[in-house]
C-alpha cells in the first residue's frame, strides 16, 4: 500500500505544476556566429537539421560538451539527449573514450595502412555479434548503406532495392528517394540532383504493410537485390515495428532469392550490442552501423557473412575503398567505446533507467488528459503529440503536431533540456544521464507540457 502511495506521488500524477512561459535564453554570441557561418556555408551548416528550421530561435552554437552536459557560446548548459544524434552513448568527453584517443594520436594520424587497431576493433565486434562473420570500416554511415547496397546488387546480380517510407538510410543517391502514389512505386527522387534512372531503381512502400511487399516482389520477380529497413526506424518518429513483421521480411526475402538489409546506424550498438538483429533475433544478411560504432569520431562499417563479404574488392568484384577508412584515431575512439558497452549489465542499467524517465513522463500526460504519446525502446524516445500508441507508418504522423513540438522546444531549451531541433527526431539517453540529471529534466518536460497545452 505504502508503496503504492510512494510511486503515485513519483509518478507526476499528483503533481501541482503550474507553469508559464519562460523569458528566452540568452543566444546573442550564437546569433553572430550563425550570421558568420551563413557566409560561409549553404544555411550557415554543415548539415541541414542544425539550422534550426523547424524550431524558434537561432542554432546553438556548443561551445563543449561533459558527461551529459553541454554549453553553447552565450554560457547556458544544457542537459543533452540529443548525444550527437546518437554516437555518444557514455555521453560527452567520456575519459575512457578520451585517454585512448589521445593515446593513439600521439602515434600519428594517418597512415594509409593497416594497424592493429582495426583488428582490434573487428574482433571486439565479431566476438560479441553472432550476425556478422566478416566486416569493412568506412568513415560514415552513409558511406556504409551506399557500400551495402553496391555489395547487395553484386552478390544477388540484381538492380532494384526496396527501401521504407520512413526510413532513412544517409543521402546516397538511391536512397534519397520517397513514395510515389500508390501501393507500390518506383520512388520519386527527395533531393534534386539524383537522376530519375536512380530513383527508378528503388522501389518505396509503406512500412507495417505486408500487401505492398507481396505485390512489389510479383510485380519485379527476380529484380529485387535487397530489401533495406531500419528495424527501428527512428529517423522519422519512432516507428516502431512488430516483430512478426520483421520476420515476415525475412521470410519474404530468403523465398525470392532477396538480400534483407538491416541498416542499424542508430539501433547497433544502442538498443543492446548485437542492435535490432539480436534484440527481435531476427538475422539480416548485411548489417550497417554507424554512430555508436565510432565513439563520436567518424566510422561507418558493414558487415555479413564472409561468404557475402568475399564479394568485396580485393576478393572480389565489388569495388569500395577509402583514404581515411579505418583511421587509427577513430578506431581507438571506437574500440574504447565497445569495451564499456560489453561490461556486465550495461545495457539493463541504460534501458531500464530510460524506461523509468518515459513512463514517469507518460504518467504526467496521460493524468493530464494530452494528446501525447512517449514511444521508446532500449535508450531511445520520441514524443509524439498524438492519441495513438501504436504509430508504425510514417503518413500516420500529424505534420500540424509538429507546432506543439516547437514550443516544447522552446520551453525546454529556456529550462536547460536540449533535444533534437525537430520534432519528427527521436532522443538519446546516455550512461551518465544520472538519477538527478533525469529528475531535473524531467520536470523541466512536465512544466514546458504545462505551457504547451495551457498555452491560451
Ligand atoms: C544517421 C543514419 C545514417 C547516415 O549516417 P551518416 O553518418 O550521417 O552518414 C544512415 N542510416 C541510418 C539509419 C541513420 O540513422
């Protein structure tokens, strides 16, 4: 009974927030870089999300990050969950991460030849990753998808893939393309300057509908190289799949003489080692990752069977390279990181302590009455401003609940909690968001909530 009182009044039920609009942060020293930057580069970024389009304000510029704290060049400090868009899982600055890097710098940068570290690196994987036997390191996960799909269409001598509305796989040229009308479409290119021969290529279905994957495998039969899923598709929303799904890709795949791609740039390494493929136990037969993999430093890789992977230039036919690839630098970075993430319990600690922070959350709103759902899975969220709980394609995304995310953002960034700066991005958790950090940021969501739908 005593128990039950304790967790009601922890829970956010009972709790008398009473909120109101908070002043803006100081962003003057932001406003003039940003003004510089935009000299400089296409938006002032580097990267398109950063602009802040989809928000209020100017970009913050950061000026350092520690544990799960950052500072931007005004001097506010941020409790973080965006976490670099996912790479640092033990959090900024980690020392471990930090010591091996400057240990391994201190060698030289670059050498353009093999070192022990990628051998390190790969066996930390292999060892701990029953999906994949053979692996290559590239500098991005874009690099990544792009080498996977050339090695699908290799190893299957078949041209056309299909990709997910929803999902998002990096901006190589057949990727970056969308559903056209209909149940199954080749794709409408997303980006100028990707050829319309490209686009033909793909072809692009809903997710969660196992109808346009049988008739899109009748309609091309023998054409399909790969199928490509994020199995936690969490580029737009969280859109979480069934795991019968999965399977039936599986299935569907393995029938038709089809590769199943898993691209796990943002579930390897973060929903539990072995990624998506371990946690549904459902085996892809390319895997992608990406993020997590190079400890905040540039790494991409992919991985499958070594007989798959044999198709790989220099045995054999299907070329990919790289100056950079495998860069010692990055390589410490990354085998510093994979060895926290095999300690005893890491994982269970991470994703419980992640569940705890989104249900209190949910508590709050559901007791509240708001149309607000918080999706998540192993250390990842997403908020969503909607009634269902069961958000799987990406056309079931309200695209006007996005104007109650720009002002949770607002709020939230007046009170010292930075997200992603769009509402279709999920959020990070990372081992050194402590009890305290999660309490303080909590309560920061509740109240900003408060002002998003009391807002007059
Ligand atoms: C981030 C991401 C990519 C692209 O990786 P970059 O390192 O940004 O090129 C590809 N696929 C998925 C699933 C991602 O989350």
């Amino acid at each position: 009974m005593f128990d039950a009182i304790k967790k009601k009044l922890n829970s956010g039920e009972n709790e008398s927030i009473s909120s109101t609009a908070k002043p803006d942060i100081s962003r003057e020293k932001s406003a003039e870089l940003f003004e510089k930057a935009k000299t400089y580069f296409p938006g002032g970024v580097n990267s398109p999300v950063r602009a802040f389009k989809s928000v209020y304000g100017t970009p913050l510029f950061i000026e350092k990050g520690d544990g799960c704290h950052l500072w931007d060049a005004d001097g506010n400090q941020f409790i973080d969950f965006c976490c670099s868009w996912g790479p640092l899982i033990l959090g900024h600055n980690h020392p471990k991460v930090r010591e091996k890097v400057i240990t391994a710098m201190q060698n030289g940068m670059s050498f353009g030849a093999p070192t022990a570290l990628e051998n390190e690196l790969a066996e930390l994987i292999t060892k701990n990753n029953k999906y994949i036997q053979k692996l290559r390191f590239v500098s991005s996960g874009t690099e990544a998808v792009m080498s996977a799909i050339r090695l699908a269409r290799g190893y299957t001598k078949r041209d056309k893939i299909l990709k997910f509305e929803g999902c998002y796989h990096g901006h190589s040229d057949s990727l970056l393309v969308k559903a056209g009308s209909g149940l199954v479409t080749f794709g409408e290119t997303s980006s100028a300057g990707v050829p319309k021969a490209f686009a033909d290529e793909t072809i692009v279905v809903a997710l969660d509908d196992r109808e346009a994957i049988k008739k899109a495998f009748e309609e091309f039969k023998d054409q399909i190289a790969a199928i490509i899923i994020e199995p936690v598709p969490a580029n737009n929303g969280l859109l979480l799949q069934e795991k019968e799904y999965l399977q039936f890709l599986r299935d569907t795949c393995t029938k038709n003489g089809a590769l199943l791609l898993f691209d796990e740039v943002i579930s390897g390494f973060r929903i539990g080692f072995e990624g998506a493929a371990g946690y549904y136990g459902i085996k892809p037969d390319i895997v992608t990752y990406g993020k997590i993999i190079g400890g905040g430093l540039p790494v991409g890789c992919y991985g499958a069977s070594a007989e798959i992977m044999s198709m790989v230039s220099p045995d054999g036919g299907v070329y990919q390279g790289g100056t950079l690839s495998g860069n010692p630098v990055a390589m410490a970075a990354g085998i510093a990181q994979l060895t926290e993430l095999l300690k005893s319990g890491f994982y269970k600690d991470l994703n419980k302590k992640t569940e705890e922070f989104t249900e209190a959350i949910q508590r709050f709103a559901t007791a509240r009455n708001y149309k607000f759902k918080v999706y998540a899975i192993g250390s990842i969220f997403w908020f969503a401003f909607a009634d269902s709980d069961a958000i799987r394609r990406a056309d079931q995304i309200d695209p006007a609940s996005m104007e109650k995310f720009k002002k949770l953002h607002r709020e939230l960034l007046n009170r010292g909690v930075y997200l992603g700066p769009s509402g279709y991005e999920v959020g990070f958790i990372s081992s050194v968001h402590t009890k305290i950090d999660l309490e303080k940021a909590k309560r920061a969501i509740f109240e900003s909530l408060e002002v998003v739908f009391n807002a007059k």
